[in-house]
C-alpha cells in the first residue's frame, strides 16, 4: 500500500473472502465474507485485532481451507 503497510486478499469459488492488512505491532485489519452452508445469505465482518484475534476469526468463519489444500 501507499502508506507502506502490507495488503492480501484470498478468495475462493464458493463466496470466501479474506483481506488483511498489515499494520505492524502484530496487529491487523482484516474483512472476511463467508457465505455458510444452508444459509441464504452471506456473512460479513470486518475490524482490527492481534494477529492472535484473527486466527480465531479464520476459525470461526472456517477459512483455514483458503490456506491449505
């Protein structure tokens, strides 16, 4: 990014969305869309925490499947 910060989104084809930025200081800001299963619509989030925070936000939306295959 222009103010030197770290940016990354991953995607995949059934409506998940991450995208973190780094801040620096182990903190980040991050937005996840995630469409759950028999749920009509999609789930929305999006907010800064430790890096401690957001494993357990990639937990809780059950995004672990965007990095690992």
């Amino acid at each position: 990014m222009d103010n030197g910060n770290l940016r990354v989104i991953w995607r995949d084809g059934r409506e998940a969305h991450l995208g973190l930025q780094f801040l620096g200081g182990r903190m980040v800001q991050y937005v996840i869309f995630r469409k759950r299963e028999n749920e009509p619509s999609i789930s929305r989030v999006a907010g800064r925490d430790s890096l401690e925070g957001l494993e357990r936000q990639v937990d809780a939306f059950e995004l672990r499947s965007l990095f690992y295959e």
